[in-house]
C-alpha cells in the first residue's frame, strides 16, 4: 500500500484545493523555507489521525484553517473549513475487503482498491466541528486507527520521522538511540523479558 496522492484544500497554507501526486516508491518535495513542505506532511497525519495538534504545529484545531492574513492582518472572510484526503493505493491488498467494509462500517463502499480517506475541520461562530471519512462514509477516528494499524501504521510508530527528529536522535546519547533502534527493530520486548527473568 502506498500513497497515491494527498489533497489539501484550505489547509494551513494552501488556500486553494491542491492535490499533490506521489510515485508509488519514492517522492521527494523540495521548496524554499516557509513554502508549506511540513504542511503537507502536517496534512497527513491530520488526516490520518497521527498527531496530536501540538504534532503538527498548531495550538488549536482551527490554526489549521487557512488564514489569509496570516502574515499580521486578520482576514476571516470566506469559508472557516479546512479539509485533507489521503489517497490509498490499495491494489496490492494490503488491506481486505472485509477489514475496510468494517471500518466504514457499511459494504457499500465501491471497490477497495483505492481508500480514500479523509478529515474535515469547520469552524462556526462559537465551536468547532472535526469529520473523518473512509471513501466518502462517516466514521469515527478509532476506526481510522484501528484500519491502518492493520497496515502497520501507527500514532507512536516510526511511520513518519519529522523535521528535527534525525538531528534530535544524533545528538542523544548512544545508549538513548541504541534503546531507539532495539525498539525499531522489535528488540526491545526482549530485554525486558530478560531483566524480568534475571528478577525472578
Ligand atoms: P522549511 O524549509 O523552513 O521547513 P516548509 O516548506 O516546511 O519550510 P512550512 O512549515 O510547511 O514550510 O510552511 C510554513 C508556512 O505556512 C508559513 O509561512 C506559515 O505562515 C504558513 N501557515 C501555517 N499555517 C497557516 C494557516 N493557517 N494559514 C495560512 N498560512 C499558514
Ligand atoms: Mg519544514
């Protein structure tokens, strides 16, 4: 499974709907600084429920919407809703049928070779709204999680490394990123089998 394409509209800095392909291997996004590279990844894992918002640099949900006068002047004219779909390429099976079927939680959902899915934030005068959405079908954010944990996509997995990340894990100590890499590479349960037989 991969990502086929992410579609941003009125999200962070894209105050039109943008939709930005990706190979099916590797896709590299270059830009200067400030032109919305991290937002897009922010978009990701808003849509797909990964981060918190403090993850992806907002102080509350409704940051996230575009905000034309973000540079100083506060314009909130025009629509106070952001929306993010994530594109999968689910061609390889990755995920059944069935698996998708219960997460929408209806078997009218088309095909499962593409999943789209997708969040939506809207703002009204004195609260704030947040939808998910399997191919077009309302669902709540733990049946978003409980699918891509069956893809091996998880909120405290190593799926996405963000910026400041690989400096962080440079500068730690050996030991500290030693205990990262055990727990990578499914070590680290081991250990602590280890410590608990030597206990007993
Ligand atoms: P760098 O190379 O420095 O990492 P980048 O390409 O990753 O840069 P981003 O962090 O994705 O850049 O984008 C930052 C820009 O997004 C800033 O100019 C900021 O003003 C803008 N931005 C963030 N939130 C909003 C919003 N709600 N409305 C409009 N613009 C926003
Ligand atoms: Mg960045």
């Amino acid at each position: 499974m991969h990502i086929d394409a992410i579609v941003l509209d009125n999200f962070k800095s894209f105050g039109r709907k943008t939709r930005i392909p990706f190979y099916e291997d590797f896709t590299t996004i270059s830009g200067p600084n400030g032109s919305g590279k991290s937002n897009i990844i922010d978009g990701v894992l808003f849509a797909l429920g990964l981060a918190r918002t403090s993850g992806i640099r907002a102080e509350k949900l409704t940051d996230l919407i575009y905000n034309p006068g973000h540079h100083g002047e506060s314009d909130t004219s025009g629509p106070r809703e952001a929306t993010v779909e994530v594109v999968l390429n689910n061609a390889d099976g990755t995920l059944d049928r069935q698996q998708v079927v219960s997460a929408a939680g209806t078997d009218k959902i088309g095909d499962v070779e593409t999943i789209a899915i997708r969040r939506r934030v809207k703002e009204t005068e004195d609260n704030y709204y947040s939808y998910y959405y399997i191919n077009d079908r309302s669902v709540n954010l733990s049946d978003i999680q409980d699918l891509l944990a069956q893809a091996g996509i998880a909120p405290e997995g190593y799926n996405v490394v963000m910026q400041g990340d690989v400096t962080e894990i440079i500068n730690m100590t050996a030991g500290t990123r030693r205990e990262i890499i055990d727990e990578i590479a499914g070590v680290a349960e081991f250990d602590e089998k280890k410590a608990q037989a030597f206990e007993e």
